[in-house]
C-alpha cells in the first residue's frame, strides 16, 4: 500500500476504502480504554469507601452525643426519690420503718 491509497476499510460499509467519521468512532480495538477504565472503578471504589468510613465515624459520634444527652445528663427522678428516701430511712425519720437511726441501731448491737 502507498502513501496515496486508503486503506480498505474491513466493516464492509463503505466502498473503495472510504471511511466515515461514525466507523472511527465504533472501532472495536479501540472502543475502551483500559487505564481509563480501571482508574475510574478503582477510584470510584475507593470514593464510595471513604464515604461510608466518614458517615460511619460520624454516626458513631452522632450515638454518642445523643447517649451523652439522653443518658448521662437527663434528670434521674427516680433515682432521686429513692436516695432521698434511703437516706430518711437510715436517719430513723421515715414513718413505718422505725424511728431509730442506723447509727443509733449499729451502736445498740455493738452494746449487746
């Protein structure tokens, strides 16, 4: 083949060698590119990772600010109540209980 031919196009579309810009194109050789490719799954990849890690480490810091709120420095009632009431018990001034106070008591056993 010289400088001056075309060369023949193998698809059969075109006659006498005659290539369109749409047949350049659709080369099959050539459609993909494998570097392109492969760096854009891995990058995609690896995107899609590090944001699951980062959406990850900030529902992890999302769970503990909301134990933080709802645990830890909510207002314990009960527990209030009871202590409260546990402490009138042991000074001897809750009514039905008795009405002598634990040290009272711990110094009348230590008597007998």
């Amino acid at each position: 083949m010289t400088q001056t031919e075309a060369p023949k196009h193998e698809h059969g579309s075109a006659p006498h060698g005659a290539t369109s810009a749409a047949d350049d194109h659709h080369d099959p050789l050539h459609d993909i590119d494998g570097l392109k490719t492969t760096l854009g799954v891995f990058g995609t990849v690896l995107l899609i990772v590090a944001m699951i890690w980062g959406m990850s480490r900030m529902y992890a810091q999302l769970i503990r600010v909301e134990r933080h709120n709802k645990i830890e420095i909510a207002p314990t009632i009960e527990l209030d109540e009871m202590r409260k009431l546990e402490a009138q018990e042991l000074a001897g001034k809750r009514q039905g209980h008795g009405s002598i106070s634990i040290d009272d008591a711990i110094q009348a056993y230590l008597k007998k």
